[in-house]
C-alpha cells in the first residue's frame, strides 16, 4: 500500500519560514519523481517544485529563489524548504509520487495546509 504522508504545515507570519516534509512508503522511492503542489480555496491545484529521480529540480515562477525542494533516498523523504512566505503562499500542500511516460504512474498525500497570515 502506497502511502505519502506530509508533515510541517501550519500558520507563520508573512517574511517567515516553513519547511514541509513528506514521508513515503511502498513504493521504490528512488525510481520516482517527486513533487510539491498546492491548491488554495477556489483555484486549480498547481505545481510548486518538482525533483526528478536524477535530482534536477523545477519550480513555478512564482516561488523561485523563496523555495527549495529536495530528497533524502535512504528516508524515503522529500521537503520543501519555504521562506519569505507571501499570503498568497496560503494553500494546502499536497505531496507527490510520478513515475513513467507522462507520469502514469502517480500518487498523492492528503495535504498540509499552509496559512500565510499576521
């Protein structure tokens, strides 16, 4: 059974820092690429950072040089270190798994919410 658990959200002041964690298990970790995404109330769900299997990473434009995403293979882990956090950053976090031609092969986290607010 695939399970990807995230870990880390919670409400911090706008400037401040966050960093997310997600555990997976049941899967070969290292063979998947790895994925941050988030949705805020009312808007579609949208990538926030990607790290390939090999380690290259990709974010969306709105979080580049605030974020940094990365992987530990023996924990079977990825973060996303998030600093000067805006309140537009406010969204659930959700964590996930992709493996394939088009990423056939894909799971998902439940979500951590992330509040950005004074």
């Amino acid at each position: 059974q695939v399970q990807l658990v995230e870990s880390g959200g919670g409400l911090v002041q706008p400037g401040g820092s966050l960093r997310l964690s997600c555990a997976a298990s049941g899967i070969i970790f290292s063979f998947y690429d790895m994925g941050w995404y988030r949705q805020a109330p009312g808007k579609q769900r949208e990538l926030v950072a990607r790290i390939t299997s090999k380690g290259s990473t990709n974010y969306a434009d709105s979080v580049k040089g605030r974020f940094t995403i990365s992987r530990e293979n023996a924990k079977n882990a990825v973060y996303l270190e998030m600093n000067s956090l805006k309140p537009e950053d406010t969204a659930v976090y959700y964590c996930n798994a992709a493996l394939g031609p088009n990423y056939r092969i894909d799971f998902w986290g439940q979500g951590t919410q992330v509040v950005v607010s004074s």
